[in-house]
C-alpha cells in the first residue's frame, strides 16, 4: 500500500484528508505538531509527532515511511493572529513550507497536493475568483501562502517537485459519520460559532454588519463541504502519480450564502433559534467572495456533490453533538 505523508494531518481537514486517502486505497501517515491539531483526530493512519521546523525529523519519518507523495494542510491560518504577529506566519508557514520541500528533495519524494487559499487573491470584492485571477494577498497569511506556492514553482524548475495547489474558499460540514469534525480552539468559523450559540456553548453569535449591499445585509460567502475539498485532494493526488503534472486549482461551489441564508437553515436543521447580536462591520471584510471552481470540474473530474448548506450544516451538526474531542 502507497504512503502518503499528511502535514497537518491531526487538524480539521487533514483529518477527514486522511480518512478519504485510507478510503481510496492508500495508507496516510501524519505529520503534526499538535499545535492546533487533535491526538483523537489521527483514526485512520500512523501519527508522527514532529514539526516542520526540525528537519532532523522530517529526515527521519521521510527515511522511516517513505512516502511517494505529500498532503500539505500544516499552516498557522488566523487572518487576525497573522496581521498582529506576521514573524510566526513566515517562520512556520513558509520557514516550514521550505524545510518540508527539502527533505522531499532529499528523500526523493517529489509530488506534493498543497493546501493553499483564496487569501492569495486579497481584497476584490464581488468579482467571481477564478485561478487567473491577479494575487493580492494584503496580510501575512496570504502572504506566506502565496510564497509557499511561488516557493513550489521554484523548485520544480531546479529539482522537479511536482506540485497540485488548491485554493479554497470557507470550507464547512463534516465527516458523515461523525468519526472526525471541525473543531478550533478559539473557534473563529461561521458554522460551529451558529451551534455554539444554538446548544449554549456560548451567549450567542455575533452577526459583524448587516448593511452590507446583500438582499439581506450580510456578507456572502462560498462555502465547500470538507468531503467534497479533500475528494479533490484525492484526485489531484491521482494526477501527479498518473504523471499528468502539477496545476493549480480553485475549489468553492460558485455559489455564496449569506450569514443570514446559513442561520436559518441551522435554525431549521436543530429546530433551535440562533442567539444572536448584531455588532459593527470588520475592517476588511468584503460583501462578496465566490471561487470560479470549473477548472477542478472539468480536468479533475471534481463533483462537490454535498456542498449544499442543509447537507454541511447537518453534518457539521451531527458531530457537534457527537465528536469533540475534549468532550
């Protein structure tokens, strides 16, 4: 059975990445620090406790599990925490990234999925993203990310790494069956914030503006189930190891929901009321963000096929209730 080494592989999405690789025939291995991920989470392959700023480590899972690919989620990825203290996001995002790229180089493992971001693209609001669109990251996590992806570029000129980058839009839900789900400490995403507020976990949800030119006044958003987003990591995978070569892929529905659309389809799937308080808008939040995905639909054969709202919120509500892992 084909390894393949998942950076990140104990957080939110590396671990259902990892329950889709073990289900499509490979054995994940993960890489993970711990910092933001779950010991509970890594169900489906080994754990190698390790972080990418010590490459004596990488060296030695590398040389230990030999890989033929990487899944690369492992980042620091909160937009407030990134403009407030932007040395952790190069030092670990990018200072990682470059480590990790060389003990592949090293180890001669040169096939990489990367977990990139629609924060490349920065502030252009109400303009539909496709991957051509220009790159303007305006804080350090977009930053760092856009570094990693022209770090990528680089090295497949000089050594050959072969990479599939995805940008992502908000990804949502979680595993069906409840094994793994989405769960930050602090938490800072939509949809666990709604259920929090629904089940008293907290006082209630804050809704940042809701005068925004919207049919509803709320900020729109593209969202993407989490089984859907790491499919496509499957098969970007199958692409590099069938030699069809790196490329770079959008991945939301090209559908955005409103703050308001996501609250009452919650209130609808609990049958609960969302607490809620109504403050000022955030500074650089944009009315509209919707990812152009067609490239991922038409070469990958990508079909996000549970990437309505009822279906993410359901989901996402049957492990609230279920699966967290300090419960």
């Amino acid at each position: 059975m084909q390894k393949v080494l998942v950076t990140g592989g104990a957080g939110y999405i590396g671990s259902h990445a990892c329950k889709a690789l073990k289900a499509a025939g490979f054995e994940p291995v993960t890489f993970d620090n711990l910092r933001t991920g779950w010991r509970e989470a890594v169900k489906f392959g080994t754990l190698e406790e390790g972080d990418l700023l010590d490459r004596a480590r990488l060296d030695e899972v590398f040389a230990k599990h030999k890989p033929v690919a990487v899944m690369h989620f492992a980042a620091l990825s909160q937009v407030g925490e990134s403009v407030q203290e932007p040395g952790l996001y190069w030092r670990n995002n990018t200072g990682g990234s470059q480590n990790l790229i060389e003990a592949m180089i090293a180890a001669d493992c040169k096939r990489i999925v990367f977990s990139s971001t629609c924060a490349t693209y920065g502030d252009q609001d109400n303009v539909v993203l496709d991957e051509e669109t220009p790159q303007f990251p305006i804080n350090a996590y977009g930053k760092s990310k856009r570094a990693i992806e022209e770090m990528l570029e680089d090295f497949g000129v000089s050594d050959g790494i072969e990479a599939v980058i995805f940008r992502y839009f908000n990804v949502a839900g979680a595993d069906p069956e409840a094994e793994v789900g989405e769960f930050h400490r602090p938490e800072t995403h939509l949809i666990p914030l709604i259920l929090d507020a629904i089940d008293g976990k907290r006082a209630a949800l804050t809704v940042f503006g809701e005068d925004y030119d919207t049919p509803d006044g709320t900020c729109i958003r593209d969202y993407v189930h989490v089984m859907d987003l790491v499919d496509a990591h499957v098969l970007g995978l199958r692409r590099l190891l069938s030699g069809d070569g790196g490329r770079i892929f959008n991945l939301g529905t090209g559908k955005g929901f409103s703050v308001r659309e996501v609250m009452d389809v919650a209130e609808r799937v609990t049958g609960t009321p969302v607490p809620h308080d109504v403050g000022a808008r955030r500074a650089g939040d944009c009315t509209k963000l919707v990812s152009g995905s067609e490239r991922a639909v038409t070469e990958l054969g990508w079909r996000p096929e549970r990437s309505t709202l009822e279906q993410m919120v359901e989901d996402a509500w049957r492990w609230h209730k279920t699966g967290h892992y300090d419960s």
